[in-house]
C-alpha cells in the first residue's frame, strides 16, 4: 500500500465525521434559525427571513441576558488570569514536591463541570456550607442573593480554570531565557522593573492565548450556572438559549439565538487574534 493510500485512509474518515457531526449540523441549524419551526408540534415549517434575528435583537430581555453573560465573562476570565497567573509565578521556582504541588493544582479542571457545581453550591449552603463560616457571613444565602449570585457563580468557575491559565503561563515562564534575569541581576534592576520588562511581556503571548480560549468558553457558560442557581440574575445567554429551545420549544428562535452567540464570540476572539499577532510583531 502506498504512503498516500494509506494518508488517505486516515483522512478520509476524519473528514466524514465532521461533516456529519459538526458542519452538517451546523448548516441544518442555520436554514431552522430563518424559520418559524418548532420541535413539539408538526405544524407546517415556513420560512421568516430575518424576523427571528429582528425579534431578538429588539427584546431587552435578552439584551439582559447578554450583558449578563458580559459581566460574568469579564470577572471570571479576570480572576482566572490573576489566579491563574500568580500561581505560575510562585511555581516557577525551585520547591519541594513541584510535580505534586503542580498535579494537585490542576485536579479542579479535571473534573465534571456539573459536580463542580453541587459540590461549591454545598459549601455556599447558608446553614451548613464553609464559605460562610470562613468570612464569618452567618446564614448567607449566596445562591438566592441577587447581588452576589453571579458572582458566586463566576468564583466557581475561577477556582475550576485558573489551572489551565497556569498551565499556560508556567510553559511562557519556562521559555524566557535565564540569561535576562541574570543580566538584569548585574545591572542591578528592582524586581517590577523586570516583571515590567522581561517576564511579562514574553509570557503575554501564551497568557493571550489562555484568555481566548477562557473568553469563548466562559460566553458559552452554562453548566455551572444552571446546577447552582436558577434566578433572573444568573440567567446567562447558553442558559436562556436552553429554556428557549428545550422548554419554550422555539427551535427556530433558539437556532436564531445561538448564531447570534456565535457571531458574538467570533468577534471578540478577533479582536484578541489581532492583538495577539501584534504581540508577536514586536
């Protein structure tokens, strides 16, 4: 058998697969979201052009939802990178058990989103949960608190992938040339002026990476939000998109609205790509 017989033999099924699970799909949902179908009745299916786009774009409720969705992303892709960042850097050293210290810390983004949602929904518990024993909030209710619901929620998700910006940030650090930092030694330089000058701008490439990825992620939210709270107030986009989909049963609306999503995300992933080329540049 030839080299290429045998590329095409592996190729080929590879390219089924994904036009069968991923591009057909894909392009059936997007012919749904310029109709009026719905999945629960056998009514005729008729065509609507754009009114669903129109429709959503002009409901303040689901502007609410993504503003929503704006705030969550914004304070658990910061927090993953400030977490997630100051864990490389103390790291990023010689100490006992390294390999251990390291394997423990990556152990939350190994585990099932949904039971990572139960587990922290028991410790914010406002009768027996250790979050409100340890900040001294006795019989806080978290979870049904309108002001802090969201933000319980995005602390969740900073505890459960602040290990991968690390992971990230810890192969940027490992990469920078000791002789900087020995040149810097000589020269007598503070310590800002070479986390300034040296190590953040080597790391900020892989550290724009792990945002991207952290970013298209977080916009598409919805297991940890939907286990530990059902209020208007943590009522994310992927969330009401479900709701709209699989309890309203307006398929051609929810089709409408996760194109809208996805658009949403392509745009904000380029701006971070072009950002990121212009790192690379300098």
């Amino acid at each position: 058998m030839s080299d290429l017989a045998i590329r095409n033999w592996f190729i080929i099924p590879t390219i089924v697969f994904l036009i069968v699970f991923n591009i057909f799909p894909l392009l059936y949902s997007l012919v749904y979201s310029f109709t009026d179908y719905r999945a629960s009745m056998n009514d005729p299916v008729n065509f609507v052009g754009l009114q669903n786009y129109r429709e959503l774009l002009a409901d303040e409720y689901i502007w609410n939802n993504f503003t929503l969705t704006a705030k969550y992303v914004i304070v658990s892709v910061a927090g993953q990178v400030i977490v997630g960042f100051g864990a490389a850097l103390l790291l990023n050293r010689a100490i006992p058990a390294k390999g251990l210290l390291t394997t423990l810390m990556m152990l939350p983004m190994m585990m099932c989103m949904a039971v990572v949602g139960l587990f922290w929904q028991l410790l914010y518990n406002p009768s027996w949960g250790i979050v409100n024993y340890l900040l001294f909030t006795d019989g806080k209710e978290w979870l049904s608190d309108p002001d802090w619901a969201l933000y319980a929620v995005a602390i969740t998700d900073i505890w459960m992938w602040s290990p991968f910006v690390m992971l990230l940030s810890l192969a940027g650090l490992s990469a920078i040339p000791s002789s900087l930092y020995e040149a810097a030694a000589i020269d007598r330089a503070s310590r800002w002026f070479v986390f300034r000058n040296i190590t953040l701008p080597l790391v900020s490439p892989l550290l724009l990476i792990a945002v991207i990825f952290r970013t298209m992620e977080a916009f598409k939210t919805f297991d940890i939000a939907y286990v530990m709270t059902s209020m208007d107030e943590t009522e994310l986009a992927a969330i009401r998109l479900y709701k709209m989909a699989f309890n309203e049963w307006q398929t051609g609306r929810s089709c409408a609205m996760a194109y809208i999503m996805l658009l949403a995300v392509l745009a904000i992933t380029n701006v971070y790509v072009k950002y990121l080329n212009k790192l690379k540049e300098r």
